[in-house]
C-alpha cells in the first residue's frame, strides 16, 4: 500500500486517505497557485503504526476508562496528555520507518519543513474547524520529522478534538490521520485571509504579522488586521496593531524575538499586497467552491500560500466549550496573565477582604445589614468572574509546561512534571505549617493536651492560645462560619491536638532537582532562558492554582459571615414576637443567598427497592497521587464535619476546597469527586505524599463515612469494603 | 451500566436472559473447581437454574458444600470487551430443585435451552437451583457494583 505521496499524484479518489489539507494543497497547485513542495503521509501510514505497535487497544483502554459524560474537561486533557505520551514513546516500527524515509528523504534531503495534520474528514464543512489539530513548523532533519508525525498523529486525540468528538466521530476503531510534510517557507511578513469574515458575511478579514504567523496563531503577537468589501476588494479599515515582536525559525523550531525599530512603524504589508492576499483567498474560493482560511506568507516580494481549508466555527451550542478552546495559550500570552494576578487580582481580593472584615456586622441596622449582604453578594461574583476569566485560564501554564517537559524528556509517567512545580511555598502548605507549629507545642504539653480532651482550651497555656489565635487571625476562614470565639479556639486545638499525635510529617516532593537538571540541560546556552522562564511561569501556575482559591474563599467567607448574622437576628426575632416579619429587606436579603448557596442534593438514582439494595464495591477515577492506603472514610459535605476528622482516615469529598486542605496532613489519602491530576486536591495530596484518586464519579453519595475504603493512587480505584465475601 | 437501582436491575435482568452460558464454581476440600452450565434464571432474579449429570464433579461439590459463585458475562475475546463487556458474578447457595417445583422449573429452563430436553428429563440428571444472597456486576474492567437479594 502507497504511504506517501507527492502533491501532483493526489486525485479525488485520494481525498478519504489523505484528508482536507493534503488534498487542498494539491487541488491549488494543480491550478498553478505558488504552494511549497509537499509530501503526504496517508492514514494508513497511523493505521499501520498502531497496528504494528498494539496501540490502538492502549489507546481504548485510556479512553474508555471512564464514560466522557463524566469527565469534566481537566479528566479529558489528561487523558490527552497520556495519550499523546503513549505515541511520543513508542517508536515507529523498522518497515514502516523505513518505508516513510524512503518516501521522504529523496524529497526534501536536510530542507527544514513544517509537519501539518490533515485529518480525513477535516474537509467537510461540518467538522473542519481550526485549531483541534497540531502542526509543527521549522523541523529539522529526519529523525525529528519522524517524532513530529507521532505528535501530529496523537493530536487526532487532543482535548480540544475530544470535546468535539460527537462532531469528528471520533472512534479508535475507525478515526485515522493523514500528515502534510511541507518544505518551510521562512517568510518575513506573514498572515491569514477569511475569504469570508466570520462575522460579517459582506466582509473579508485580511490579518498580518512580521515574521512567521505561528506568533499570532496561537495568540502571542498580535496582528495588523484589515477589513475589506467582500465584493470589491476596497479597504474599509486598518486597525494596525502594537508592533514589537516577531516569529523566526530558531535553530529548532521558533523562536520570539524584538522586532526592529524601523518594522515597528511599518505594517507588514502595504496595500498592494493587502489586495493581492485579497485575490488569494478569492482564487481558493472560486477553486473549491466555498469561502476559505488561507495562510500564507510573504518571502521577500513572492507570495506563497502554505494552507487553505473552509471557514467553520466550532458549533457554539453555548456549552462553554469554546471558552475551553480559548483557554490553550502562549507563553507570552500567560506572562502578561501571571503579571495581572500577581499585581492586581491577588492583592485586590487581600485588600477586599480586609475591607470587608473590619466592618462590624453586629453594629449594623437590619436595613443596613440587608444592604451589606447584598453588596457582598455583588463583590463576591465579581471575583469569581475574575477567578473564572483569568485565574482558571493561567492553570494553563502548567500544562504548556507538561508538554514541552514530555515532548523533551518522554517521560514513562506522563505526569512527571508536576515534580518540578512541587516545593513552592503555597498559601495552604505555609497554614499547615503553622497549624504543625501548634501540633509541635501541644506535643510538649500534657497538661494543654487534657485541657484540650476536656473540652476545656481555653484554659492551655498562654503560648498556645496565642499561636491558636495567631493562626486564626491570618486565616480566619479556616474555621468555617465564624462561631464564639472559644469555639473557634477549640475548633483549631482539637485540629493540633490530632496532628500533634502524627509523627512529624511535611509537605515533600519528589527528587524535583535531579529531574529539574536533567530538564534544564536539554536545552542550549542560548534557550536556558527560555526554559527557566517557562519552569518559572509554570511553578507560579501551580502556585497560583491553589492560593487564589485562598484568596476568593476569604472574600466569600465574608458573605457568609454576613448571611449567618442576617439569620441570627430573623430566627432571634421570631423567637421572641412568634413572627418573622415576612417581607422585609433583611429577610429577603438572607433567602436568596440562602437559595443561592444551596447545596445540590441531587441523587444518582434509587439504591433501595424491590427486594434488592445496590452497593458500589471499585469504582473508577482518576489516578491522581501514586500509594495505596486503606482506612475508614470521612465524608466532608459540612464544614463542620471537618472537625470530626481522625487520623488516619481517608478524605473523601465532592471538591476539596481552600478551606478544607488544613486537615490534609492528617489524612491518609484523599477521594473527590471533581476530576483531574491538576487540581488543588491532586496538587496537594501529592505535596503531602498521599494516594489520591480525583474523578471518582459521585464519592461523597455512594461512600459513607466509616465505610472501610482502600485507595489506589496507582490505578485511580476506590473499592470499599473489605475483601472478605459474607458467607452466602 | 448507572447508578439507578432500576436500571441495573433492567440490565442484569437482560444479560441473564441473553446469555445462555455461565460458570460454576465449586469447591471441594478448598480445591475450587469451575464447569460451564446452561443456566437460566427466575423472574424476581433472586433464583438461576442449571442441570447437572447426578455422577459429575460439581454436583459431588455441591452435595458436600452448598455455596457456589457463577460468572455470567458478554464478552466477545477481543480487547473491546474491557469497555463493552459485563461480567456478573452471582454468589448463593445451591440445592436440587424440590419435586413439587420441578415441573415448572423446568419449562422455565428448557424455554431457554429447549435442545437440552432430552438432557434435561433423564433420571440420572439434577435440576438445581442457586438461590442468589449477592450479584457483583463488573462494568468498564474495573466498575464494581453489588446487588445485595434481600
């Protein structure tokens, strides 16, 4: 079976094997459109690579694991990542190795290229949206080309193409890709035309970089743009754009560098040449029928166009998963996010939160009350939009980590990386610290400890209430709603008082500088920057991932606070007049935080009924923190039910939040129901060195507390009960 | 296969009486022993009926040690059963089928298997019946859920 083939050998017939970009390219060409040389490697090339390799079935296994309607988007993108881990290291069999360089080799000898998916299927207007693909430009010398070809091919099982695999119909019976290995043009002035603007159908968009477009392809620099009539190819408008960098090929891959002074000024091309992309994207269209994306760039004066394909937008069926695709960044572009949260957000919701802490809620009127609750309703949702449009999106930058990590080090376990985030000093890890400062004083004080058992802390000694109430005014939510404060004292003493009974444990990480060397030293004297920027940005996301829950868990601790005096004094009032004053602005003000708060209790179904009751026994998640342990399980719905936890005993929960980490050091492992090795519960399970399982699939209903569960972090499991069958 | 009692109970309901086969597991002096049988099973789910030879291994087993575990599944011998299959292990205690129940039981049976008719009436074989305490249903590989018989 032919696996390569030449652009001028392609025909209709091709098309299935070849898939929409490969075969644009021909069909261009053939009409004498300036294309560079190219060679496509069909998907029976991906066909036989996982049929030679068994991967196929490996590839099921991860995907399956769980059914995709209960994988939250993180689940899928680690899925993703193990995916595209598998194909990094599995290397291509020696007949179809040498099969390919016999095809590829002759043609383009030591010639950098680009390697470009082309999936089958990608040509039809439904399913052919940008962006869910990966290309690789810049590739230098077989061997690498070999690489980029098993990360195209991997990328047929990206995240982005999983959210949308109803649409692809994705399959790994059937679903293959097909690779472009095109000759690089390194042009100097860069773009795309939309044959048809998105958004204005008597519209075409021209946009325009210096230097390659990879830049503005995934968002790091931004583009000159200009609109122009559809029909007439007039300019209607030109926003330039802040010109100060550009995309060059660097000796591997690109690069980004300052652009020269003199470029500055100047938009990358003038308006002859914005009518001759113009005549480009006319000339795609009238050739296949249909509006078209083109790419192209400029070598010197000579336009050569690199790819053309339909203009599709994902469907929008308003589920947010164009949000997620938005959420994939550059390096660039999460720099200037880390600078936005560090300078303004993080210390924006310190300062509003003191704010708001200062006011003594008991010396307001009820008006007034009423007043505050709702304006700390309104402070709170505008942090959590600010959580939501950039804290969340910043995670990404541990991501654009893993990946160049893997790509580089091809790691057995995918997740290695995250050693390299660990260690940093992170608000939850510096509380508990504190909390083991206390555990270490009670330890030396059997005469605090009875006090403490009796029930009596406020009588320990004066050392200890004030490391007590240290650690309660720095993180006064760490006691849930603010109760007297003898209670709040007790709350955290009986916490202490646990912790000081463990031997003495910290927060530890995985040999992060060995691994942090070995990382550091494939990269050369002049990309050590590079790297040591991008480990950096990465640490802070992982930092950050976990302290601006802190942060906005204190601004809605300040709710709380509030809604809870607002329902003292209504239940107070009703106690003494027998009345509840329906209708007024306090009690309005509390019911609807209190229908706003409300815990979902929904059920998965009945587990009791015609003679039969359903019990779970193993139920799958997501391996998230290497370890076994077995022990009875605590399930947190309430905050209060965080004070009843022993030693020893397995958290599990529906989400662990900032205010529930602290009681992590006493655990022996921890069970959520939200998925994902990146979130704060997986972050800081593995920086206690505790088995975790996250996206187990309802934890908090179908375990109970005290039920025997054993975890295993290796597999991602959580069977409960013991082994012993009752005898039948 | 859910959560929903319902529902599994619909697709247990369903597995049993698609599949015609199980394996019976037995045990004698803590030498377990398994023999694939006919089996069917009774409407409520709580029975599952199989015929045995009077003269065979497993019905020694079971006359010495009544509990038994049989595993029903719809695995097809490819990779894909480990997303598609269902495997159903059933525990319970077994006994040969009173004489009063036994022309019932077997119609019961024999609508299921009806070749086994000549099989099943011969004086040297038994119609037994496990009466179900527990049925693990395994799902995906690694999903475990027990339906406890009350």
């Amino acid at each position: 079976m032919k696996l390569i083939f030449a652009l001028a050998e392609i025909t209709a017939r091709d098309r299935p094997r070849i898939g929409g970009k490969g075969y644009a390219l021909a069909e261009m060409q053939r009409k004498g459109m300036r294309i560079p040389d190219a060679a496509c490697i069909s998907a029976d090339a991906y066909r036989e690579f996982l049929a030679s390799t068994e991967l196929k079935d490996r590839i099921r296994m991860e995907l399956y694991r769980k059914p995709f309607e209960e994988m939250r988007w993180e689940e899928i993108w680690d899925v993703s990542l193990r995916i595209r881990n598998m194909f990094a290291r599995t290397p291509m069999p020696g007949e179809l190795r040498a099969r390919l360089l016999r095809g590829l080799e002759p043609r383009f000898r030591k010639a950098p290229v680009s390697v470009r998916s082309s999936a089958p299927g990608e040509d039809s207007a439904r399913s052919s949206f940008a962006g869910l693909h990966e290309s690789f430009v810049n590739i230098h010398g077989m061997e690498s080309v070999l690489e980029h070809v098993r990360l195209v091919w991997a990328s047929l099982w990206s995240d982005r193409a999983l959210l949308y695999r109803k649409e692809l119909k994705l399959d790994p019976e059937t679903s293959a890709m097909a690779v472009v290995v095109q000759k690089m043009v390194a042009g100097g002035r860069s773009g795309v035309v939309f044959g048809r603007s998105p958004v204005h159908n008597k519209q075409t968009i021209v946009e325009a970089v210096h230097g390659l477009n990879q830049g503005f392809v995934d968002g790091t620099i931004e583009p000159d743009r200009w609109i122009l009539d559809r029909k007439t190819g007039r300019i209607l408008e030109h926003s330039p754009a802040r010109r100060g960098k550009y995309v060059a090929p660097g000796r591997r891959g690109v690069s980004l560098k300052t652009l020269p002074r003199a470029l500055r000024e100047r938009p990358p091309i003038d308006g002859r040449e914005v009518g001759e992309v113009y005549r480009l994207a006319l000339a795609a269209e009238s050739l296949f029928g249909c509006p078209q994306d083109v790419e192209w760039t400029y070598r010197r004066k000579i336009l050569h166009t690199l790819q053309a394909r339909p203009i599709t937008t994902p469907p929008s069926s308003g589920d947010g998963r164009s949000w997620y695709l938005s959420l994939h960044r550059s390096l660039e572009n999460l720099k200037s996010l880390r600078r936005k949260i560090e300078e303004a957000h993080i210390p924006g919701m310190e300062k509003e939160s003191l704010q708001l802490g200062r006011i003594d809620l008991s010396g307001l009127s009820d008006a007034a009350l009423a007043r505050e609750i709702r304006r700390r309703r309104e402070i709170y949702d505008r942090w959590r939009q600010v959580y939501w449009d950039d804290c969340i999106p910043f995670a990404h930058g541990m991501r654009l980590f893993g990946r160049i990590y893997n790509d580089l080090m091809k790691p057995q376990d995918p997740f290695q990386f995250m050693a390299l985030l660990g260690g940093a000093p992170m608000i939850s890890t510096q509380r508990n610290r504190m909390l083991g400062g206390l555990a270490a004083l009670i330890r030396k004080d059997p005469a605090g400890r009875a006090c403490i058992l009796a029930g009596k802390a406020d009588q320990c000694s004066p050392t200890v209430l004030r490391e007590c109430d240290r650690i309660l005014d720095r993180f006064s939510d760490l006691v849930g709603e603010k109760g007297s404060p003898g209670r709040d004292r007790s709350r955290i003493l009986n916490i202490a008082l646990r912790m000081a009974e463990l031997p003495e444990k910290s927060a530890q990480s995985q040999n992060p500088a060995v691994l942090r060397r070995r990382f550091l030293s494939r990269f050369g004297p002049g990309r050590k920057k590079y790297a040591l920027e991008l480990l950096d940005l990465a640490r802070a996301s992982y930092r950050l991932r976990d302290d601006d829950n802190i942060y906005l868990g204190k601004i809605e601790s300040r709710l709380f606070a509030a809604v809870k005096e607002g329902s003292r004094r209504i239940r107070a009032r009703s106690r003494s007049s027998g009345k509840t004053g329906r209708g007024d602005a306090l009690k309005k003000a509390v019911l609807l935080e209190s229908s706003l708060t409300a815990t979902d209790r929904r059920r998965t179904g009945r587990t009791e009924g015609g003679g039969f009751s359903l019990k779970s026994r193993q139920i799958v998640g997501q391996p998230a923190g290497a370890g076994v342990a077995m022990g009875r399980a605590r399930v947190i719905v309430h905050p209060s039910d965080l004070y009843n936890f022993q030693r020893g005993e397995i958290l599990v929960c529906d989400a662990i939040d900032p205010g529930m980490t602290f009681i992590v050091p006493l655990a022996a492992a921890v069970v959520e129901r939200r998925g994902g090795m990146l979130i704060h519960g997986a972050i800081i399970a593995r920086e206690y060195g505790l088995p975790c399982v996250t996206g187990v699939p309802d934890a908090a209903l179908r375990i109970k507390t005290g039920d025997f569960i054993t975890v295993d972090g290796h597999l991602g499991i959580v069977t409960v009960g013991e082994a012993i069958l009752p005898d039948s | 296969m859910s959560q929903d009692l319902p529902e599994i109970r619909n697709d247990l309901k369903k597995l049993l009486r698609t599949q015609p086969l199980a394996v019976l597991s037995t045990q004698q002096d803590g030498q377990p022993y398994a023999s694939l049988v006919a089996f069917a099973c009774s409407d409520d789910l709580a029975r599952l009926y199989f015929a045995t030879i009077r003269s065979t291994r497993k019905f020694a087993n079971i006359m010495k040690d009544s509990r038994v575990a049989m595993l029903i599944d719809s695995r097809s011998n490819a990779p894909a059963d480990f997303q598609q299959a269902t495997a159903v292990t059933a525990t319970g205690k077994t006994a040969e089928v009173a004489p009063e129940e036994r022309n019932g039981i077997l119609a019961l049976y024999l609508a299921k298997h009806p070749y086994l008719e000549s099989f099943a009436q011969s004086p040297t074989c038994a119609l037994c019946e496990v009466r179900v305490r527990t049925y693990f249903v395994c799902t995906r590989f690694q999903n475990v859920v027990e339906v406890h018989i009350k």
